[in-house]
C-alpha cells in the first residue's frame, strides 16, 4: 500500500479486532475497571444519521484510552428493540415485529462496526429476546412484592387510531408523535409504579453523582418536592347528595399566608367532584369544556403563554380563614395529576390566577404589600401581610408558620410536603412490548410464579388494537384464557404489555454478566463493574430514562439484588448534530435580495456561498470583508426535511477514522453543531499527511527518515508538549482541542529531517484512540505485532518541556532595541540578566545618549531600560 487508503487499511483492522476479539472485556478483577457507556440505540428502520455516533465516539476514545492506562474497560452495546414505530410498521405492511426489529438490529450493528467502534460483541444484549425480558419480568414481580406495582384506573393519554395509551412525551399538541393522530384523555385501568415512594431518595441521591446541573435541575423540577400546607375547603350548602367525604374539597399550596386572597377555587376538568358539584343550570357548559380539555395534552394546558379558559360549575366553597362563599371554577391549567387536582386561586399573589380573575370579572385581594417601585399586575415578591387579620404586619415565613398552626387546632388543614412526581403510568395497549408476568384470578391479579418465566408473546399476525380498546394480546383468546397452576383456577392472562422504557430501565446491569442465570445481573460482577463510570447520551433522556433507571436501580438495592445506589455516576450529553446549513435569504448594505440578483452586485463576483467564507456574527453570517450578509439556519436532522446524511456515504468517501475525527473535531462535545460534509474533507487531508509523514508513496514502506536516532530535545519537546495536552484533553472530554494538537505536532514534524521511531510510536498511540485503523496499519509498518490498543499510553515528563535558554526583550524607554538569550538557569538572576543587556552593542549605545534612571526586570518575560 503507498498512499493512503482508508478503505483497505480499515476493513483489514476491523476484521481484525473481530476475528481476535481484541476487545473483549476482561475476566479478572485485579486491576482497576472503568464502565463506560453510550445510551441504549433504538434500531429504527432508517439507520443511523451523522448525528448518531457522535456519542458512540466519545465513548470509544474514552475506552481505547483507559485500556491503554491499564484499566480493564468494559465498553458494550446492545439494542432497546421493543415500542411502537416496530408495531406500527407491523400494521401497515404485514410484517412481524420480531422480522422488522431483526433487520433493523443487523443494520445498525454493521453501521456501528464500520466505524471500528472497540465493543464487546460477545456481551450484546436485546430487550426482545426472551433471554433478556425474563430478566425484566422478574424485576417487575420484585415491584410487585414490594408493593409498588399496582392497578388503578387513571386518566391517560388515549390514542385511538394507534390503539394505545401514550406517554405524555409522546403527545405534542395534543396529536401521537407517531402518526400525528389525535389523543384524548380518558380513564383507563392501569397498571402502575409507585415511584413517588422514592422521591425523596431520588432527590438526594443527585447530590451525589457527576452530572450536568442542567439536568440534576430538570430532575428536581420533575420530581417538584414543594413544602406547604393542604387545606380543606368546604363545599357550600344545597349539595345534599355529598357524603361528607365529596363536601370537603381539599388543596395543596406552598403558600398558605395568601389564604385571606382566595377569591375562588379551580378543579381540574377531570377531578372526582366535578360531576358532582356541577349545577343543572351549568351541566352542558362543564360537559362541552372537558370534552375540549381532554383533546390537549399536559404540555398545552399548562403553558404560561397561553389564554386562559375555564367554565363556572355554579357551586360555590368556604374560605375557612374568611368564612365567605367563593365560586368554584374548572379550568384547564389546573392538571388531575399534580397535588390534589384543586387549587386556591389567589389572584392578588398569582400571575396566572390574576389573568384568569380579570377574564371572567373575578374578584382580586393582594395580601403581601408590594415594593414601592412595583407596578405590575400580581405581586410575587417579599412583603408583609396586610389584608390577612391575624396574620397582618408579618413577613412571609413567619405568616406561614402561624397560619398552618391556625388550620391545624382549627381541623382546616395541616403542614404537608407535596411532589410534582406522579405514579409512573406502566402499560401500553401493544403487541410489541414485555408481557406483564400477571394472571387474573377471579378478578384479582396474582403474580406468575418466578420459576414459569419467561411469558413470552404468543405468535399473531393481526396487530392491529381491537374495536373496544382492548390491547391486540386480547385476541389470542388461548393464550389469554389459562389456568391458574396453584389452584387450577381459570385465569386469564394480563393482556397489556410494558412500556418500552422497561427494558432500558436496567440494561446497564446486564451488560456486566449477560450470560447469568441466577438473577438479572452476577452479585460479584455488580460489585466490581457498578456503577456506570461514564454514560453519554442525548439530552432529550435528561429526565425519564434516567429518573426511571435509578428507581429501578434503588428498588433492586432495597432487595438486596445490588450493592450499589446509584447506576451512573458521571453523565455527559452529546450536542446535537444539526442538518447542513441552509441559506434563506441574502442581504446586501441592508437590503434583502433574492440569490438571483446575486452576480449583479458590486465587490461580491467571487462569493461563494458556503460556511467557509462565512463568519457568525450575532443572528446573521457575515461574508468575511465584505457587506453582504447571509440569513442562514440549521435543522434538526430528519427524513421530512430531507437532510439525513447517512454515515455510509461519509465512510465510502472519507474513511471511518475521517468522520470519527471530524464529528470530534467540529467543536466541543456538549456543545449544539451544523454538519458540513465538506469539512470532513480537512481531517481526511490531516491522516493523509501523517501517512505520508511515516510512510513512502513510491514503495509503500517505511521513509528513511524514520530512523533508531534518539530524539533531539527540540522534538523532545514537541512530543511532551502534544502528550500533556491530548492526555488533559481526553480526560476533560476536549477532544476537539486534542485534534488541535495533534495537528501541531504533525507541522512541526514535517519539518525535521529525522523521526526517531521512539517519538513516532507515542504520537500514534496518542492517535490511536480517535483513528484507530490508521493508526494500527502504521503501528505495524514499524514493526510491531501486536495491536496497538494495549500498548501503554505515553508517560509525560515536564523535565523535557525545561527551556534551555530564555529569550528577553530588552526595551529603552518602552521600545524593543534589542533581544538577548539567557541561560535557563540564570534567566531569573536580575543582576546577571541586566548586566548582560547593558553589554548589547545596540542598548548600549542608547545607554549613552542619556542618564539610566530606571531598571524594570520582570523575569522570564522583559526588560525595560528609562533613560532622560
């Protein structure tokens, strides 16, 4: 081989590592380990995108890098390969699910391996194969046991064309992600995860992990632990068919104090009382307006921005500090599933009950003074009570101690914490999903025992849900329809399946023994490999998968099943790789023009419009030197919009090492960037050079300038310099300012006449973990015959980064006359520093113009000589 050719040279190396499974995870636990791990890939039938192994690159550099510092690193892979798109696709063209996900699986595992990511295949895992939801179905009976599995009928996202209830992440505007059909809220029999038992551990649990405050800070929102104070409002008389239990109409308010300012009440449209304290007279309006709430989904109903709306349900309730009637209103941006699905409207202190009040001529009472400055609508700030008799004159913290003291000997309320977190809504309407390890046994459900499982899925071919709602498991009437093996009972199966999370919920424990038959995970490979040292992933998980994982993770700890808390412990999120730039509009000397009228204008004949000839500057692109101007935005990588790049035309072109270096090399990790495929065009020409740098064009073996010489200290120097920064880098994630480096050190070796063997070989291996194909060809020309991957990384020693002599300015009276070269070891010597400038034939004659009145020596740095 003579020049470069990525081709060859990475379809060699990939065979490689496969054939002897270079990187197969270690069995010994003598040395020290590190975990590290890319978010469970869905396989989707359109494969991967650019965007995608951005993350799984990261990783692998981490990976090959903590081989090469001793660690034994267990680096896997695996599928989250149930949940509707699978289902769906299974609708529309007949096939199984099963046939779909398989395609799928081999698809993006061959992508994945074209890129010479160093996986153990040997320990791939799929959430559809028995083997591995076996696993799943236990956990869930361990929820069971503990009590925190459970039925209800709840009000849900229902979906009607998909025949499935839906998460509220799967709903935008009030429409499935998937389809875009409508959703509406109804009440459907559930099963349920009591996570809100675990809120408070969760919560502290952040404290503790290495993690994005971004993120820890979306999980305490979503959890929303809030300290207040519920309060029992009395339903008002003429409501003779309330129990006493329906005539007390109870709230949650982390701020008691403004109790004197309830001016009215607000239930959620789907609260229990709703139908019940609805006047006749009202009856129509309440019915039409929930009907209209439940077509929108949480998300909707609760943006600030959005008009208020509510309907009067004619009944009024007691303010227990005032004693007045308050009329009891239903309005959207009050949600069933947050506190107690009622609130106290206190308009005076409450932005958003201030504009509902004044839509629907509601009366207003402020209750906390407002700053003198102030002159908005309601006032949220710091002040004293008025308005509040007995509370009157306090500050806010002191007013709420007394009040909540005042509701609790009065038997109108008392101190409660309240959490955002609700019960983790657990069943979906599918084929394609885990079966829930539950019969039903004279109506009542009953486990599964442990030794019958896997349940697995029958076969069907009609996935399509039924006309009543009824899951598309209901249809195979004899797998349904069982007997119960205790009792010999009939039963009859569960027929909803679990949500797609449930597989992702603990496949991070799988991976440390996937072969374990004794229990999802091998105590002892827990123990040595737990927790996740490093977990990339996008943010969009920031809060489900992650939230749901560590409760997983904390019920198994609670059973004994795991020794550790936490599942990972640091989490860095991928910046989203954008669509290339799309140029909307074109402005010149402050004009909009079309791009037609482009070759028309003065100065701007050798534009060529692409990103790099063009400078970001505030929200325009601005041609360098010139006043034209560029409107001009990235999208979202998607097949609607037509600007999915597919990973395999890049390699075809450029090489996987090309496009690993470039998706490293586009700027930071975290950090949101447009793709540019002729971009990848620049790091493609970087490994050519260091091809060529090692490499003769004509023969295709070693240059002669590759010699056993030892290093100068100049390239001593240069090496030391590349090893300090690549290492720092590759710990800090800076794999973008790594490449620079490596750059660098490329330039300058390009220009010495001879490269010791012992340089070169360091320098690959700092290149090794970001190009490792390359890398690997060159680390065999040199005459190794081993992989490079367990090669130790280089040691950097400072002593070579010592200067052998200092460079020092020497200025008279601010201006440089001349520049002297000190000896490192007498650089900070001022008198032997001075002396030596004086003798300059050019100072000196400066010296003698005038009379030295001053000396200024900074050392290391310059020389100042002040001469009148």
């Amino acid at each position: 081989m003579h020049s470069y050719d990525p081709e060859q040279i990475e379809s060699k190396w990939q065979q490689y590592w496969q054939q002897k499974k270079t990187f197969k995870t270690p069995e010994n636990h003598e040395k020290p380990k590190y975990y590290v791990l890319d978010m469970f890939p869905y396989p989707s039938g359109s494969g991967l995108h650019v965007g995608h192994p951005e993350g799984y690159t990261a990783t692998d550099i981490v990976a090959r890098y903590k081989r090469m510092n001793d660690f034994n690193v267990l680096h896997p892979i695996g599928w989250d390969a149930f949940g509707l798109p699978a289902e769906q696709y299974a609708v529309k063209t007949g096939t199984h699910p099963r046939d779909t996900t398989e395609k799928n699986v081999n698809n993006f595992r061959k992508q994945l391996q074209a890129l010479g990511f160093s996986y153990d295949w040997d320990r791939e895992v799929n959430t559809t194969d028995p083997d591995y939801y076996k696993w799943t179905q236990w956990i869930f009976l361990k929820l069971y046991e503990k009590g925190l599995a459970y039925e209800d009928e709840v009000p849900v996202n229902w979906c009607a064309q998909l025949g499935t209830v839906l998460a509220n992440e799967e709903v935008i505007d009030g429409k499935s992600e998937v389809g875009g059909y409508p959703v509406v809220k109804k009440p459907m029999r559930q099963w349920v995860l009591k996570i809100t038992e675990y809120a408070d551990r969760l919560l502290e649990g952040l404290d503790e992990l290495d993690w994005p405050h971004s993120t820890k800070e979306m999980q305490r929102n979503w959890i929303g632990k809030s300290i207040g104070a519920d309060i029992d409002f009395e339903v008002a008389a003429d409501y003779t068919d309330l129990t006493d239990e329906e005539s007390q109409i109870r709230v949650f308010t982390t701020r008691p104090d403004t109790i004197f300012g309830a001016t009215y009440m607000v239930l959620a449209p789907e609260h229990h009382l709703a139908d019940k304290i609805t006047t006749p007279e009202q009856q129509q309006k309440v019915e039409d307006y929930r009907e209209k709430a439940a077509k929108k989904s949480d998300l909707e109903r609760t943006e600030l921005s959005k008009q208020k709306t509510g309907v009067f349900s004619g009944a009024y309730a007691i303010n227990p500090a005032t004693g007045e009637e308050i009329p009891i209103w239903m309005a959207d941006y009050v949600l069933a599933t947050y506190g107690t699905g009622a609130i106290m409207a206190v308009p005076g202190q409450d932005q958003r009950d201030w504009e509902f009040a004044e839509k629907y001529n509601l009366s207003i009472t402020r209750t906390v003074q407002p700053s003198a400055d102030f002159e908005g609508q309601a006032y949220t700030g710091e002040g004293d009570a008025i308005n509040s008799d007995f509370l009157n004159g306090l500050g806010i913290e002191k007013a709420k101690e007394k009040i909540i003291s005042w509701l609790e000997e009065n038997e109108h309320g008392k101190k409660a914490v309240n959490y955002k977190l609700r019960d983790w809504l657990f069943s979906r309407q599918r084929y394609w999903g885990e079966p829930f390890p539950i019969i039903h046994v004279d109506g009542e459900p009953k486990p599964v025992d442990k030794d019958n499982l896997p349940v697995t899925l029958p076969e069907m071919d009609d996935f399509e849900p039924t006309d009543t709602g009824e899951p598309p498991l209901a249809k195979v009437k004899d797998w349904v329809n069982t007997t119960d093996p205790e009792t010999g009972k009939p039963a009859v199966r569960e027929t909803n399946t679990m949500p797609q999370w449930a597989g992702s919920c603990w496949y991070y424990l799988r991976y440390c023994s996937p072969d374990f038959e004794g229990g999802p995970v091998d105590p002892k490979e827990e123990d040595y490999w737990m927790p996740v040292d490093l977990y990339i992933g996008g943010a969009e998980h920031s809060v489900l998968h992650l939230l749901y994982a560590r409760f997983w993770h904390k019920v198994l700890y609670d059973c004994g099943v795991l020794k550790t808390t936490e599942p990972f412990q640091k989490l860095v999120h991928q910046g989203m790789i954008l669509g290339q730039m799309e140029y909307t509009g074109y402005k010149y000397k402050g004009k909009w023009i079309s791009a037609d009228e482009i070759d028309d204008l003065d100065n701007v004949e050798n534009v060529k419009l692409n990103e790099e000839e063009v400078g970001k500057q505030g929200d325009d692109y601005v041609i360098k030197d010139t006043d034209f101007k560029i409107d001009a935005k990235a999208h979202k990588m998607s097949k609607s919009r037509g600007n999915v790049i597919n990973p395999d035309d890049i390699i075809a072109q450029y090489g996987a090492d090309s496009m690993r270096l470039y998706e490293m090399f586009m700027g930071p990790l975290d950090q949101v960037k447009p793709w540019n495929t002729n971009d990848v065009d620049g790091v493609y020409r970087f490994l050519g050079r260091v091809w060529r740098l090692m490499i003769d064009q004509g023969s295709g073996e070693l240059l002669d300038a590759i010699t056993e010489r030892e290093p100068t200290q100049e390239q001593l120097k240069t090496l030391h310099e590349c090893i300090q920064k690549v290492t720092g880098d590759i710990e800090e994630l800076s794999f973008n300012t790594a490449i620079s480096a490596m750059m660098i050190f490329v330039n300058k070796a390009n220009k010495w006449d001879e490269l010791p063997i012992t340089v070169m070989e360091s320098f690959l291996k700092l290149l090794s973990p970001f190009a490792p194909h390359i890398c690997e060809e060159l680390w065999q020309k040199l005459g190794h015959k081993e992989t490079i991957a367990y090669s130790p990384w280089p040691e950097f020693k400072e002593e070579y980064l010592v200067e052998e002599s200092i460079t020092y300015p020497v200025q008279v009276n601010g201006k440089v006359r001349a520049n002297i070269e000190v000896a490192a070891e007498n650089a900070k010597n001022k008198e032997f520093v001075l002396n030596l400038a004086k003798e300059d034939d050019n100072v000196q004659r400066y010296l003698d113009d005038g009379t030295l009145v001053k000396e200024i020596f900074v050392p290391e740095r310059i020389i100042n000589f002040v001469v009148k």
